[in-house]
C-alpha cells in the first residue's frame, strides 16, 4: 500500500473526515480523465512566492494582474501547500509526485534527484518535445532535475565568488522558452511533434529583492512586492505574446509557487528554518479554457501536481506516487475533504546539527515535530501564533501516530551528493549552505529547537546582507558575534572566512578556519575551504596535507578533487592535477570554473592550444569569465595572434575593470609596439 493511502487511512479513522458535507465547487461540468490528451503542457513555478501577496488570494496590493486573471479564468486551488521551504527540494517533489523523503532531495545543494521517473520523462516517453528553462543556479542540472529534458537550459552568469547572487531574471528565462515553444513545426498540438512539455522557473522573488524599473522605484517601500509585480508583467507579456501567435492553443498552464517567504514572521527573515504557513503555503492554479471551466478546489500539495497533470492529459501516472490527482475534484467528486500533507525543513539539522523539523497538515490542525512541539488550529488561528499542543493533547495524537509512520528518519537521508567545483560558492551566494558532514542521530533537546536559535540565523543572513550593501566591517563583525555565541555553528566560520578572504585579509581567513578545525568545528566544506586558502597564501604542502584526505575519503566531492588539482597545479605536479581536473569535468562537464582551471594548467606546461581550446569552452560556458578571457588572450598571444590577445584582455576589463592581469598584459604589449 502506498504511504499516502496508509496516512489517508489513519487520518479518517482518527478525525471522521467528512464525506459528504464538505463545500466543493458543482459537478455541472466535470472534467473526464484525458479530457486535456495530446495538449501542450506548460508548467511555470515561481520562487519564494506567498500565496497572500496574489490577489486573486486576497491581497488587495495589486501587483498580480496576470495571475488574478489565470486564477478568475481557470481552476484555483485555495489551500495549497508546499512540502519542503526550499527550492531542489520542493521542485524535486512537484516533478515526481513523491516527498522528499521518497525522492531522496532533503537540503539544496548536497542532494541530487536520481533514479526517479518526472514528468519530463512521462511526456518525452510520450513523444513530447519537452525543455525546462531555471532562473537560478540551485536548479542547476547537476542536481538531477535536468533527467527527461531533450534541453535543459541552465545558462547562468557570473561565478558567485564574494557572494554574488547567481541568477538571471525573469525575462531572460523567458525569452528563449518563448523561442523553444514557437521552434516546432506547428502549434495544432495534433502531431506528434508539435507537442511539448515545458517548465519555466522564475526566481525573482528570491532574496535579495532587486526588482528592476520601473518596480525597484514604484515599491521602493516593498521591494519584495515589487519582484512579484515584475515576474507577473513579464509572464504576463510572454503568455500574451504566446497567444498571439497561436502557441499557446489547445495548452494546459500550470503555475505554483514553489514556497514562500517569512518577511519576519516567527522571527524569521526569509525561508529555509521553518515551515509555518507563510513558507508553505502557495499559490496553485491551473487555466486552460474552455477545456477546465472555472473553479475553486479547496486544497491540494504539490505532491499532487504530478499526477493531476498526467491525468488531464491522459498519461500514466507514476506508479509510487505519494500524491493524487484532483481532476475528479474539479468536477465536484464528494470525497474525504483534506488528504494530509507531510512537510519537513531539514537544512538547520543537516548543515548546523540544530534539531530536525517535520509534520503534518490534515484538515484545519497542522503539528510541527520539534523538542518544543507545536500544534496549530488554522482554521482558528491562521497566524499560527497559539501553540495548542499542550492543552489539547488528544487533538495532536493521531497526527503524531500518522508521522511516526512515514519513513522519515533523517540519519536514513542519502549521502551528500557530488557538487561540482564551483557549486558551493554560488549556492553560497544564495544564502545556501553545502557540503555538511553527515552527523550521527542524537537526541535534540529544546537548546537545539530552532525556535531558540533564530536570532542566530538571522545574524547570518544579516551578515550576508551588510556584505550585499557593502558594509564588510560591519558583516564581519555580525559574524563574530555569532561564533562568539555558538562555537559549533561551522557555517559562521566559513562565510567569515570568505569576507575576510576578499577583503584582501587571506592570513586572517586562513586563522579563523584553522582555529575552527583544531576546535573541532570543521565538516568538510570548512576543511576544504581551509585547503583552498592555505595554497591561495603558498603553504602548498600543507593544503595538499588538507585536501588529500578529502579526496580519498569521498571520491564523489568533486569540490576537493578541484581544489587538490588547483594546488598540485601550484606545485608544478602537472600530470596528477590534469587527471584530477579531467575527473571533475567527467561528472560536470559544463563547469566553466575547472575548463578554467585546465587551462590555466596547460599554459604553466606551454600546451598553448590546449589551453586556448579549455579557456574557449569555459567562455562558451560562461561568456563573464574574465579569468578564462585573460587566459585566453595570453593562449593567442604566445601563438603570435596578438590582435585576439588584445580583444580577450580587453573583453577581461570590460568584465572587471580592476583585473590587474590583463591591465598588465595590455600594458606590456603597448610598450613592445612602442619599442
């Protein structure tokens, strides 16, 4: 028996789930299985949108026109929620249909989606064209999401390096899925090779909110409405101009945020600790009239997204899937009111060793499993501000029976997966942490309950967002603060140690992490750090010291293979670099940073073309890799092509004005035309 059979069973034999009596929209018109087969399928999430700042779900800000009208013409699910309040993990779950516990994707970046039939598959299976195109590098395709997708476009700018946010902004992702979808032979949808399936990602909403004008000016007081106001007209433009030209006919749109934003509620500043309604609850409306009439379901999960959409279309659906579809209840079907929805936020446990956070939704009670548990009447209390657990004991204990069922044990959370060289410091940029050590399971006490360390988590997202703002000494200082409080919070170390890097203090940074490790603070993700500096200051011998054992300990860190390359490079031990760096682009090839790296090897043993051809296709990769143009231009140059040295150094400076390198290359060739 399926997980979510057995948790709908425990519910209704514990609560009396209503069968009859429950409001449901009138099965004047229902809609028969496959009613929607052979139509395109357009599937759009959005990031880190609250279900309360769209209009169509009361918000009177009106900043969401495109959405209040999908949602007015189409089917609007009132309740939904979210099962995970951060981005691989969610999308992980809507693409399968399964929690996360059954696909495998607990925490950003350490986790990758594998061996587990998505949408994509069913619909390439089915002789779709099918392409998804992210807004941001925690979707990259080395997470696994990429699986099904004839193109997986994850084309993003920009390194990450002191924190920059990797992401591109809702136009720039739309636009060439606009190109993808106008590329077939005709829109009829009747052949079979008109159809397709498309997933567009678009992250704005994400912090930091940045909106570009004139929505950075007209909600300079909300600049996190003023994000959403600007992904809405984007959409908008993109639906409208897909419409115009017939592209859009005999398609189904899905769109769903995939969590939402705390904006300081529960103290909590973003998403990722907790998982009150304000991150978990989301938008979900499907529109493709006159096919599905318009419509109130009065909740579903993005667990249930999979399998609804395979049966409007009349696929198959996933044979294991945790969710199920609500077709039927489009169409008024009389059935249990509420399946129960599991959530978990396991990224403070896994990262930080604080306590793991898991529960369950069923009707209007919601139980957060925590050493301070937490139990919720939403229906009563929608603010989640009145923790009942204690005085109404009986209400929580069906709900505490039904989790302890699920297989949920966080010790049983897969290994940490491969994560290419440059993945951690842009999901550092995001705010992400990677790269954790397993720990062993230990009983958590309420010093562990994330509900007493928010005040920390938000020092560190407010270190991070005095760096954003250019404020180092003060970002610096915030973190002392932390580590001066909680002496085991490892990520305190390591982003301390990064400003302190690129602020030109690398003796500094290389101190702090190593007082951390002979602290015995240090997972793997700080000793590699350590590693990278300790060669970045010339202690080579001692950054090999460091690496090595990484490397023999987890063959699949792709990271410290990387940075072992990067130091025997240093030492001139250019064969057993060439082979680490040939081992990381084995499991990535796309990753600009190493095709870098190899090349710079090749110009250190004069292998000119070879080094011309690994800087090439680190640009090709990503066009604003000032170090690849540099390398580039000193590749031609030694081939007697100045004129292309010349353009690549300063293509270098119009990337980064302050690149010394090719300042300097470009001054020595002015003074050999001068001699």
């Amino acid at each position: 028996m399926k997980r979510i059979n057995t948790l709908s069973i425990v519910f209704a034999a514990a609560f009396g789930i209503c069968i009859a009596a429950c409001s449901r929209r009138p099965a004047s018109q229902p809609v028969a299985a496959g009613a929607l087969a052979r139509w395109n399928v357009l599937l759009v999430t959005i990031d880190t949108l609250r279900a309360d700042r769209v209009g169509a779900y009361g918000s009177a800000l009106g900043a969401t026109p495109t959405l209040d009208r999908l949602a007015a013409e189409g089917v609007r699910v009132e309740r939904a929620y979210a099962h995970v309040p951060l981005t691989l993990p969610s999308h992980a779950t809507i693409l399968t249909g399964l929690y996360p516990f059954a696909n495998g994707v607990r925490d950003n970046g350490t986790f990758r989606l594998e061996g587990r039939p998505t949408l994509a598959h069913a619909f390439k299976s089915a002789g779709y064209r099918t392409a998804a195109f992210v807004g941001a590098f925690v979707l990259d395709a080395r997470f696994g999401l990429n699986a099904g997708f004839d193109l997986y476009d994850d084309r993003m700018q920009g390194s990450g390096a002191a924190f920059e946010v990797v992401e591109r902004p809702a136009e720039q992702v739309l636009d060439p899925a606009g190109r993808w979808i106008g590329s077939g032979a005709g829109h009829s949808g009747q052949g079979a090779a008109d159809r397709w399936f498309a997933w567009i990602h678009l992250y704005d909403p994400h912090e930091p909110y940045a909106a570009p004008e004139p929505y950075g000016s007209r909600y300079s007081s909300d600049p996190y409405l003023g994000e959403i106001a600007y992904v809405d007209h984007a959409l908008g433009s993109f639906i409208d101009r897909l419409q115009s030209s017939h592209a859009l006919d005999r398609t189904l749109i899905v769109v769903m945020a995939d969590h939402g934003e705390s904006l300081g509620e529960h103290g909590e500043r973003t998403h990722g600790l907790f998982a009150y309604d304000a991150t978990l609850r989301v938008p979900l409306i499907l529109w493709s009239p006159p096919a599905l009439p318009p419509g109130v379901v009065p909740s579903a999960r993005l667990v249930d997204v999979a399998p609804t959409i395979l049966d409007l279309v009349g696929l198959a659906p996933p044979q294991q899937a945790d969710g199920r579809s609500i077709r039927a209840r489009m169409a008024g079907e009389r059935r249990a009111s509420d399946e129960p929805s599991y959530f978990e936020a396991l990224n403070a446990n896994l990262a930080r060793n604080w306590a793991p956070l898991k529960g369950i939704i069923a009707g209007s009670l919601k139980l957060i499993d925590l050493p301070v548990p937490e139990l919720y009447d939403l229906d009563a209390d929608p603010g989640e501000t009145r923790n009942i657990y204690a005085s109404a004991p009986d209400r929580a204990r069906p709900l505490e029976r039904a989790l302890d069922q699920l297989p949920t044990n966080v010790a049983a959370a897969a290994a940490p997966r491969r994560v290419d060289p440059d993945a951690e410091q842009r999901l550092r940029s995001l705010g992400y942490v990677v790269g954790a050590q397993s720990r062993p399971s230990r009983a958590y006490t309420a010093a562990d309950d994330p509900k007493r360390l928010v005040h920390l988590n938000n020092a560190l997202d407010e270190a991070a967002a005095l760096w954003g703002k250019g404020e180092a000494s003060s970002a610096i200082e915030t973190l002392r603060r932390v580590i001066a409080e909680r002496a085991d919070l490892t990520i305190a170390y390591d982003r301390l140690a990064h400003m302190l890097r690129a602020t030109g203090r690398l003796t500094e940074a290389v101190s702090v992490l190593d007082a951390a490790a002979r602290g015995g603070h240090a997972d793997r993700s700080l000793l590699r750090s350590l590693g990278s500096m300790l060669a970045d200051a010339g202690d080579l011998s001692r950054s090999a010291a460091v690496l090595e054992p990484l490397v023999r300990q987890d063959d699949r860190d792709l990271q410290s293979i990387d940075a072992l390359g990067q130091t025997y490079t240093r030492m001139r031990r250019s064969a057993d670099a060439e082979k680490l760096f040939r081992r990381v682009l084995d499991g990535s090839p796309n990753t600009a940073a190493t095709w870098n790296n190899l090349g710079a090897l090749y110009l250190i043993s004069n292998r000119n073309a070879d080094a011309a051809a690994a800087f090439s296709r680190a640009i090709a990769i990503d066009p604003l890799l000032a170090g690849a143009h540099n390398g580039l231009g000193v590749a031609h140059a030694r081939q007697g092509d100045v004129n292309r040295a010349v353009e690549e150094w300063r293509e270098a400076l119009r990337i980064r004005p302050d690149f010394e390198d090719a300042r300097a290359n470009l001054a020595r060739v002015g003074a050999r035309e001068e001699r």
